[in-house]
C-alpha cells in the first residue's frame, strides 16, 4: 500500500513538473508596432514647435525696423569721442566717392560675386542652401560659428540692425532682406553694397578704395589681381589691408582667384597670371589722406572687433574712449616735420604708447612719422625685440618676486656668460665684479640679466611676463630673452601697460580704448576691463626705484624729466637694429621704439630719439597734473649696510661713511647681522716709555680694557726694529742709542682674527746724550797722581750731577702726542679706504 501510494505521489510531481517546463516554454504572443502612433506623435511634437518658432520669428519680425530709403542710401556713421565726451571723429562722413552701378566693370562684379554672394541673382534676398551650410556649422560648432549672409542681407544689417550675433537679428535680416528684394533691383542693391562697404585705410566704398590703394579713379582700369584684392578687403578690412599686411592681402587676394576659377568667371591661366603680380607694384597710396586722429582709432576698431565684433566702420555706433586729445595731438607733433626730435633721415620711424599707470587706460598712440591713413601703426602693431628694457621684468622682477632678492643682492659680473650650445653673453661696457642689483640695472648689464634669468628659471620668468599681459613664444624663452635678443617680441602699447603695474603696486590692467558703446537702438555696454595682482607691492616698488637710478646716473639720463620723479629703463638689440626706452611715472607709463619699419637688420644711427620722445611726451602731460613721487609701502625697508658685504651686513660703528649705502629689502628678509669689516678694539690706555739708564733701556708700559670673550695681544713697534707682539702691558726697548728721539706705537689685536685691531697709540721719548771723556794731560809731573784723582773725583761728580739734570728721560705722554694719532689716524682711514675701493 505504501509502495502505491509513493508510486502516486511521485507521478503527481513529475507531471506537475511537467506542466511547469511547457507554460515556461509556451511562447508569448508578440504586441503589434504602431507607425500610426509614431507619426501622429512627430506630427503633434513638430506643430507644436512650428506653431511656437512660427509664433517667436512672427514676434521678432513684429519688432524689425522699416525700409528706410534715406538710410540705404546714406550709411549711418560711427561717432567716435574722447575721455570728456568731445566727438573727434564722424566715421562714414569723412571720405566716400559713389559709383553707379553702370560704372561697375565686369570683372569687379564678378570677383565680389565669387567671394560673397555667388547666386546673388538668382535667390530672392537669403540663399536657402548657404543657410542650410550656416545651420549645420552653428549646431556642430557654437551659434554664430558661420554665416549665410547674402549681400542683400549685408546690405540690411549695415543700414538697420545692430551687429549682435543672435536669433532675433538674424530673423529680421531675413525677413528685410526679402523685402529688399521685392523692393529694389538686383543692380541697385549691388550698388548699394559696393558704396558703403568699408574697405580699410579711412576708405567707404569701392571706388574710394580704388584710389586711396591704387590712384585709379575710373573703376574700368583695374586689373584682375586689383579687383580680386579689392573683393577680397571687406571680410576684414584691417588685416587684409595691404598697406599693413601685405602677406595676408596676398593670401586673400589669391583665394578670391581661386573662388572666380570655381564660379568658372575666368580660367586657370588668367588666374595664374594675376597671382603673379606683386602686391607692393599694385599699390599707389600716395593720395590716401590722414584721418583725424587715425593712430587711437586704430586701436579702438581693433577692440570694438575682438571684444564686441563690432565694425567700427560700417556698424553705425558711438564709441567713448580713453583719448587725451591734447596728449594725442602732442605725440602727433613729436612725429612730425616740426617735432623737436630730429631724425637721421626720412625712413627712420618711431612708435609711441602713451598709458595711465593706475588705470590702463590708453591716452595717445603714435603710430609712425607722418603716418597715411591705414598704414602700419608702429605703436600697436609692430612687434620688435625690446632689448634691455625687458630685464625689469624678466630678470630683475622675477628675482625679486620669486626669490626675495633686495637691491643690494650682490650678483658676478666678473666676465661673459657662458650658455651651452651658444655663444657667451658679453656686457656692452666694462665688467664691474661683483655689483648689487641695483648697480647691475642702472649699467645694464648683459652678464647680471642672464645669471638672474637662470636663477629664476624660464617657467616662472614666463608666468611673470604673462601676468603684465606679455605674449610669450610658442617655443618658450630662452637665456637671451632675458637681454631681449632672442624670440621674445612686443609692441610699445604692451610694454607701456606692463611697465605701469610697476607703478600702479603690481597691478596690470590690460591696456584700453574703450569706455561705452551705444547702439543705434540706444543700448548701451559699459566696458569692464580687469585688473589682476601681477607682482607683491614690494616687488613694483623696489623694481621702480632702482629704475630711477638709470635715469638719474645710468643708461637713460637723456630721459630725465626736471621735477618729475621717473623710472624708466633703455633698451638696444643687436647691431643698434631697435632703440627703446620704456619709462613711467606715477601718473604716466611711456613706451617709445625707434627702428627701420622693413628692415631687421639696418642699424639705427647713433642716436637717442627714444629717450627723447619720452622726455617731451612726459614733460608736457606732467604740467597738467599734480606731480607726486612713488610711495614705499609698508612691505619695504631701507636699510642702511655696509658697501661689499657679502651676504648683506649691517655696519658697524666703526664703518667710514662712504662705505655705508641704502638699499631695499622686502619686510622680514632685512639683515641682523653687524659687519666687523671696519670693527676695532678698544686702545690702550696711559701709555707710558720711561729711560733706564743702568740697563740703557727704554720700558714702556700700558693699560688695555678687555672686551668680552676676545683675546687680546699687542704689537709693538719703534724705528729700530720689526714689530714685535706680545700679550703683556708692558715692553723693553734694549740697547737704545744715546740722544735719539724714540716713538713708540702700540696696538691691540685679535690673535685669532689678526685683522681686529684698535687705534695705534703712540709715545716718545728722548735718550740722554752719552757721557763726554776727560780730557788727559800730555806728561803727568811727578806727584800729581793724588791731585789728578781727586779732580777725575770731581769730574765724576760733575758728571754725575750733569746725568742726574739730563737725566730727566724726557717722556711725553698720551696727552702730548694727539695731534700725531690723528694725522695717523687719518693715512689708516685712507688706506683703508683705498683698499674697499
């Protein structure tokens, strides 16, 4: 019964088992996939953005300007005002020549079609497919990473829109661009266009352009590589100008070419042959006139561009600056026919950056000698070796910086530098031997620059450049940097801004020309520019006071300015090719380049135009304001130490004067340490020589306070013999001559520094006359031999009597002989003297 009853049960299981593995296996029935509902989903989502992009561009097109026929003919102008709101340049009104679109010679219309808007007779006012290419870039790459601007569009941005780069202005450009279309012909857009693009060198308009590059007025005499250059300056009117940057205008000029080959408007060979015309043969810029002020608005197009994307020229805007106009106007003059700098000969060119050194803020630029209008600016655009005049911030500010160094720091100036791989670095002048800081700077050495460059290290030599705005090379510096004859470059306008953190505390405001910019819709952005901490306080001001010294007595006298505490250092490159000098004042930082505008190579004549340049610059602007000196902040010490000490010692109160000098240390690196160089020990006291005449000697004796812990010994000298040292107070003279005037010195010293002495005392003293021989009879007479002893008795006694009154061993003491310690004291201070120096 059991058996069947197991037998059951274990049936039950296996077929429940069973059952279990098949519902496991049994497949489930697949649900069906709905296209409907995906469609009608995308259809929804799709109405709903349609409906909310239709609604917002709607919105933004309700907000657009209207088709003003005045403004599309007349192009707004850019205002442009000094640091007191004074308009000094009406920008669009100054020099424009209009052409007719009949007047357009064909291959000028092609070149600017093949560059800019290749179907432009073809689309209705925005090119659908170079949108299409705008849309992918700016969803790859960023929102305004590439345009599809036809020329239509350029046409109504210039005339009605604000430059920004957003959504809503683009929307609009759109929009008024089609109805531009429906508006205007194609030819008179096109003339439009080609009247009020801004071409660069103070130039609007084509035809301008035409003559103020290549002196051509009748547009049907360009050549193929002309119109080709011309179509190619719009996208960047600055630095494809090719009075500037002929290397990039040629660059430009071939790609436009190579667009015409592509558009097929001409053949391989005639473009071939274009690209074989030199630019410098195509330019004639002799008629291009000088804007006012043409330097500094240089430098505000170059901002208004880098930091707003705004088209000073062609955007319509009102710009308020950092120009002084009479600071602006002077340093125009000084680069004049009139100015009082003379000039070896007429290529000779100079640049000039004038900056406020608390606040960065650009006051003037010089960009050349009687400079056309878009020509190079030699203040902000050319870049040469500084020389010298980077040793302030790339040896000695570093030193300081970074290790701690005081003015007085003593650094080898024995002999060239040797650089592995190279030549030595030699000093221009003489070689001092070991000089302090100071010292090195205001003779600029060579040698001194290169040791502290290495002491430093090239990593943060460069941090330190970077942090006064300086661009260091991609390859990085090198020990010649350090002397400015290597890679390293600058402009005047950055050297001014970096040397005013020396005068502005270590604070480095990158230099500015913008202050505000309104919009023609009245929006207004306020310029923020930043101020960083690029060196301690102490540094700026101990780099800044030995700068003084190179004014006052140095390299850079010919700078100084009467009644103007500056600071300033020179600077001269390889084979007289640049001449600088870099200076400030607490209210002004100067950088000043003189040097051949082609050459790197010809040698500037022997002249000081830069120092020149600053001195007037500074001179005139000083009388405008209220002369102050640098102020020492807390940070810095003086301290008075002793010349040639070696670590920093402070004198003794036994160091000459002339051997005591002031330098600057940074607060907790002073010196404690008191020199012994000049040290002394006490003299001796109540010398005195008495004569002995038993033993026919002189004894001399004396007293000596002791100092602490110092052993004591004495020399002792007379005319007779060597010196002799002895550790007692008292001295023997032996054998001394009769009737002779003895002096004796005496001088305590240090055995174990035997250059520890004191004052030498002396005393003197007169020997007695020897004793006279009786005079002997010629025959002595039989008894006279008692008489004859009784009168030697008696010439005994005489002599006797006569020692006993010569004997009086005339001694003269301490007190006596003063007159002759000082005389001695003073030949112990000359030689002493001589010796230091």
């Amino acid at each position: 019964m059991s058996d069947q009853y197991k037998s059951r049960s274990e049936k039950r299981r296996q077929e429940q088992m069973k059952q279990t593995k098949q519902k496991k296996n049994k497949k489930q029935p697949k649900k069906k996939f709905s296209f409907k509902k995906i469609f009608l989903t995308i259809l929804v989502l799709g109405l709903i953005v349609a409906v909310g992009v239709g609604g917002l561009f709607a919105y933004y097109i309700s907000k657009s300007p209207e088709l003003d026929p005045e403004k599309l003919s007349i192009p707004s102008s850019s205002k442009v005002y000094d640091k007191d709101g004074e308009l000094f340049a009406d920008i669009g009104e100054e020099q424009r020549v209009k052409v007719n679109y009949d007047d357009l010679p064909p291959v000028l219309v092609d070149a600017v079609l093949a560059t800019e808007d290749v179907r432009f007779f073809d689309h209705f006012g925005i090119d659908l497919r170079r949108i299409g290419g705008a849309i992918i870039a700016n969803l790859t790459d960023g929102f305004g990473a590439e345009g599809g601007s036809t020329i239509t569009q350029q046409v109504i941005k210039g005339a009605f829109l604000y430059p920004d780069k957003t959504l809503e202005r683009k929307v609009q450009e759109q929009w008024l661009a089609i109805q531009l279309d429906l508006s205007y012909s194609k030819e008179a857009i096109l003339e439009m266009y080609l009247n009020r693009i801004y071409y660069g060198s103070a130039g609007y308009g084509v035809a301008t352009a035409a003559e103020n590059y290549f002196g051509i007025t009748d547009l049907n005499e360009l050549s193929l590589a002309e119109a080709a250059l011309l179509a190619g300056l719009p996208q960047r009117p600055s630095a494809y100008d090719p009075t500037v940057n002929p290397d990039l205008a040629k660059e430009r000029m071939e790609t436009v070419l190579n667009l015409m080959v592509r558009h097929e408007k001409i053949s391989e060979a005639e473009a071939e042959e274009a690209k074989q015309v030199a630019i410098d043969d195509m330019l004639d810029v002799s008629s291009g006139s000088r804007t006012s002020h043409t330097d500094f608005l240089d430098q505000v197009q170059r901002e208004l561009e880098e930091k707003y994307e705004i088209d000073l020229y062609n955007d319509g805007v009102k710009v308020y600056t950092t120009m002084d106009q009479d600071a602006q106007s002077y340093v125009e003059y000084l680069l004049s026919d009139e100015s009082p700098v003379s000039y070896s000969d007429s290529e000779l060119q100079s640049g000039l950056s004038v900056v406020e050194t608390s606040t960065g803020a650009i006051r003037a630029l010089g960009g050349g000698r009687n400079r056309a209008a878009g020509g190079f600016n030699m203040a902000i655009q050319a870049k040469r070796q500084p020389g010298s005049s980077i040793k302030p911030i790339f040896s000695y500010g570093a030193a300081i910086e970074y290790l701690n160094y005081s003015t007085y720091e003593q650094m080898p100036d024995n002999g060239p530098y040797e650089v592995t791989g190279s030549k030595p670095i030699n000093n221009v002048g003489r070689y001092r031997g070991e000089v302090t800081l100071r010292t090195a700077l205001e003779h600029s050495s060579n040698v001194v620059a290169a040791h502290l460059f290495d002491e430093v290290g090239r990593s943060q030599v460069s941090d330190f450049g970077q942090k006064l705005g300086l661009t260091i090379p991609e390859g990085g510096l090198n020990v010649r940097d350090a002397i400015g004859g290597s890679t390293f470059e600058a402009s005047t306008l950055e050297m001014a801004a970096a040397y005013a953190a020396f005068g502005n505390g270590g604070l480095y405001t990158e230099p500015y020309s913008v202050v505000a910019i309104e919009y023609p819709d009245g929006r207004r952005i306020e310029a923020e520019p930043e101020t960083t901490v690029a060196m301690s306080e102490a540094t700026a001001y101990m780099v800044t006071d030995m700068m003084k010294n190179v004014v006052r007595s140095g390299t850079g006298t010919r700078a100084n300015v009467s009644g103007v505490p500056v600071a300033g250092k020179t600077g001269t490159t390889d084979n007289n090719v640049d001449k600088w000098f870099v200076g400030l004042s607490t209210h002004y930082a100067i950088g000043a380049w003189t040097g051949y505008p082609d050459s790197t190579t010809k040698a500037v004549p022997d002249v000081y135009n830069s120092q020149l340049l600053f001195k007037y610059t500074m001179e005139e602007l000083s009388k405008s304001v209220e002369v102050t000196d640098f102020t020492r902040p807390d940070s810095v010490v003086p301290v008075k130490v002793e010349a040639g000490t070696n670590p920093a010692q402070l004198p003794s109160e036994f160091t000459p004067n002339d051997q005591i000098i002031t330098e600057l240390f940074k607060s907790g690196t002073e010196p404690s340490a008191v020199s012994d160089a000049y040290e002394q020990l006490n003299p001796v006291e109540n010398l005195t020589a008495a004569y002995d005449e038993e033993t026919n000697s002189i004894t001399v004796t004396w007293e000596h306070t002791m100092e602490t812990d110092v052993n004591i010994a004495f020399e002792v000298s007379t005319q007779s013999g060597q010196p002799i040292n002895t550790e007692e107070t008292s001295f023997t003279v032996s054998d001394v001559e009769p009737d002779t005037m003895y002096t004796i010195n005496v001088t305590a010293f240090n055995p174990e520094k035997v250059t520890l002495t004191s004052e030498t005392k002396t005393v003197e003293i007169m020997t007695p006359k020897a004793q006279e021989e009786p005079d002997l009879p010629d025959a002595e007479l039989p008894g006279d031999e008692n008489q004859d002893e009784n009168t030697n008795n008696g010439d005994d006694n005489d002599n006797n009597d006569s020692d006993e009154s010569d004997s009086s061993d005339e001694t003269v003491d301490d007190e006596s002989s003063n007159e002759d310690t000082d005389q001695t004291d003073e030949e112990t201070d000359t030689s002493q003297q001589d010796d230091a120096a």
